[in-house]
C-alpha cells in the first residue's frame, strides 16, 4: 500500500506540472506509472477527467491486460493498452502520452516517411545519443480507431527501455525508466517538434 501511495504522488505531481502546460487541452492524454512487475500492476489515469485538478479518481490500478483490480467504478483511458505494450516489452516504469499542437503538426508533415529524424541538436541528448553525428529517429504510426489494432502497430515500434512514438494527427507517447526520465523525454521531444515547426517559417 506503502509503493502504491508514493506512485500515485509521483504521478500526480507529473500530471500537474503538464496541466500547467497546458498539454491536456479538452481532458487529453493519459498518463502512467508501474506499480509492481510480479504481478504487473500500474497506475493510469482514469478516462474524461479534468486533468488540470487534482483529486482522488485521478487514477486507478490496472493490470498487465488494462483491467481495473480494484477501482471497478472508473474507466481507465483509452490509451491504456498502449501502456500495456511498454511495460510488457521494457523495464520502464513510467509513460506518458499528451497532444499538443506541435506534436499533431509534426505527425502529419512528416506521417507520410513514418518517421521525423533530428540531428544535430543538444536535446536529442536527452534520448542518451552523446555522438557527434547522432541521429534521433521518432516513429510517426497511422492512428487506427480500433484501439487493438493501434496497441499492435505501435508495440511493433519498442525497441528500447526509453523511447517515444508520434500517431498521426492524434499526440506522442513516451516512456522511460520512472517519471523524471519520461517527462525529461517529453520536454525534449516538444522543444524539437516546436524548433521543426519554427525553423520551416523562417525557411520560406
């Protein structure tokens, strides 16, 4: 009970520092944060909840499948099996998912190549690339209604404990080994796509 009541604050404080950003525009994104491993059990965040306030159906416990273990009365997001994904493939212990408007430009100038590269800028350090020539590659995914369908293409991505994915006109998710690496990767991720957008205004 102990580890459950230090990740909900974790996450809490998290899902404040983005709604002071404004990043969860219209009740948008979710977020995420493991719990246990044996069994897989993590915090999300409950569905259609203004996430700018904070309050005590936040978020619920789910399982390594996205079902609730004990708050049966709250949805969890629709993303949640997303988050699902991550936990399975990696050793990460939080995720992350907003819409911005940077993000969903991005997607869609750069969804039909499936990805966006950046090299040569400082933040992509955070990802851990030090080289010189280093490139950071995010993979853009279509963004499937059926959320299994969306869960399979986007899982088929993961290839790392850290890393994050854009979905084409909908937002990016993140993650990383606990919250402070994820929202780390978020920021870095939205000055890039912010730079991007800015840096095609002075090149016309």
């Amino acid at each position: 009970m102990i580890a459950l009541n230090e990740k909900w604050l974790e996450l809490a404080d998290v899902k404040d520092e983005l709604a002071v950003r404004d990043w969860f525009m219209g009740t948008s994104g979710n977020l995420a944060i493991k719990v246990t491993d044996e069994p897989l059990e993590f915090l999300v965040t409950a569905s259609g909840k203004d996430k700018k306030k904070r309050t005590n159906e936040d978020f619920l416990l789910v399982d390594e499948n996205g079902q609730p273990t004990i708050e049966k009365f709250l949805t969890p997001s629709a993303e949640t099996l997303l988050h699902c994904a991550i936990y399975r493939k990696t050793q990460a212990g939080c995720s992350l998912h907003v819409h911005t408007v940077a993000n969903n430009v991005i997607s869609e100038l750069y969804g039909d190549a499936g990805k966006i590269d950046f090299q040569g800028q400082e933040l992509i350090k955070a990802f851990g690339l030090w080289e010189e020539d280093a490139v950071l590659t995010i993979p853009i995914i279509a963004n499937h209604a059926d959320i299994p369908t969306l869960t399979r293409e986007f899982e088929a991505t993961i290839s790392a404990d850290k890393g994050a994915v854009l979905i084409r006109n909908h937002g990016i998710t993140v993650w990383g080994k606990n919250s402070f690496e994820a929202k780390k990767l978020l920021e870095a991720c939205e000055f890039l796509f912010q730079y991007q957008l800015a840096l095609q205004l002075q090149l016309k």
